[in-house]
C-alpha cells in the first residue's frame, strides 16, 4: 500500500510492519496532527480490548486514526460504536455484504469476527488525544485451532479477495464522516448500530448470570434482563452471545 492510495486533508502513514498501530500514534502523540492515520501491512504486537493480544499477519488490515475532540469525556465511549458502523460501511460497500455487531464492538460477517476495535485515550503528555485502532480479517488465511470456531476473514465469507488499498481508502472516509457527525452528535450512528446488533433478541451470559439482551439504549449500553427478572443496562465488559461463536 502507498499514500497515492488514498485521498484525504489528514496526512495517512504506510508502513510494512509496526508493533501496534495503536502504539505508533501513541508515541507520536504530542506532534501528529489531528486525524492522522497510520496503515500497516502487519502488526507484531496487536493488542485487542481487556489486555488481550490480536492477531495480526499479512493479508489483513491494520489502521488507527488520532483524534483531538474538544468535547466532553464523558462522551468518548461512544466513538467506539460508531467507529464498528464505520467498519460495517466500509466492507458492506466494497465487498458487497452485510456486516453485523456483537455488543459492544466486534464485527460480524457470517457469524464470525472479522474485526475488533481498540479505542484509547491519551491523557498523559502536552496534547490529549484519542486513539481509534481497528483491524480487520480481510484476506487472512489461516487462524489457530482455537479461533477457528470465533474468527473468519472477508475473503473467506465472499469468496473473493480483498483490495487492501481500497479497503483503507473506504474506511477513512467512512470514519472520517461518522467522526464529524459525532462531534455535533454522539448518537449519530445509533439507529444504525441498532440494526446491526446481532446480540438483541439473544440469550446472553455476563460472568456467571444468564440473561436476555433486550435493546441498545441511548447511550449505546446494551439493556438485558436477566434471570431472576432484574434488568440492567451494561456499558462496557464482556458478553457471549448463545448463537454466536458456538456459545
């Protein structure tokens, strides 16, 4: 992939392999312009959500974007929904499928994880920022027995291989527009992530509590009554979905 590839005001950097691209706009935190991107063919150290490890070979797509919202903290949780819908858009319009979303932020095409999304913040230093990193399974060919039953690719779901280059230009200007509607609006992607959410209407487990996921609320938490009747409202943590990944 090359700069040539994509059109965009922020600058987009390429590289062959990085350890996190997450990791890589940290380190420029204090200098890097807001919006600007870095691409990487492979990562050597991805990092997922709850300290896990991603993996991240050639053949998928590596991207994080650094973000400089004057708005309130409180609403930044929010940018992470959005940015599964900006994943959705990218691949539905490109490939020509229909992605869904396991609450709160894993990506679905045919049942199987095909993305996860990484969003941190970075309070230390001169220049608070966030960081919005994403990768996406798009021609990855093989997985390790013990993701075979959770994980999948693009090009394993359509049958046909991915244009990285443009896949990452597809991406950007969905996250750059879902990203400008946020900042006037934090429930700009709601209705949609709403339709894609393939956890409602599903038997969900949160620890060791069975329960019902009912609805997303406003605020992009997932509503769910559990077991002994009492309904709570989750807003981050983790939850297997029965029907999804074997569970």
């Amino acid at each position: 992939m090359s700069a040539a590839s994509v059109s965009r005001a922020s600058p987009v950097l390429f590289e062959d392999c990085v350890d996190s691209t997450n990791l890589y706009l940290r380190r420029m935190a204090d200098t890097a312009a807001d919006g600007t991107a870095v691409v990487a063919a492979s990562q050597s150290a991805g990092r997922g959500r709850m300290g896990r490890s991603f993996l991240s070979p050639e053949g998928g797509l590596y991207l994080s974007v650094l973000l400089r919202p004057e708005t309130d903290p409180e609403r930044l949780p929010t940018l992470t929904p959005a940015a599964a819908v900006a994943v959705c858009r990218a691949v539905d319009e490109l490939c020509g499928v229909h992605c869904g979303i396991k609450w709160p932020n894993d990506v679905l095409l045919d049942g199987k994880k095909i993305c996860g999304i990484l969003v941190e913040s970075v309070l230390g230093g001169e220049k608070p920022c966030v960081i919005v990193g994403i990768g996406i399974n798009a021609n990855t060919a093989s997985f390790p027995e013990e993701l075979r039953p959770i994980a999948g690719s693009i090009a394993e779901a359509s049958g046909r291989r991915v244009d990285l280059h443009a896949l990452a230009e597809a991406l950007l200007r969905e996250l750059d527009g879902l990203y400008a509607a946020w900042l006037s609006d934090a429930g700009a992607a709601l209705e949609e992530y709403r339709s894609r959410c393939a956890s409602c209407g599903r038997e969900v487990i949160v620890g060791e509590r069975r329960g019902f996921a009912l609805r997303v609320g406003d605020d992009y938490s997932l509503l769910v009554r559990f077991s002994d009747g009492a309904e709570e409202a989750l807003r981050f943590g983790e939850v297997s979905v029965r029907g999804l990944y074997g569970a």
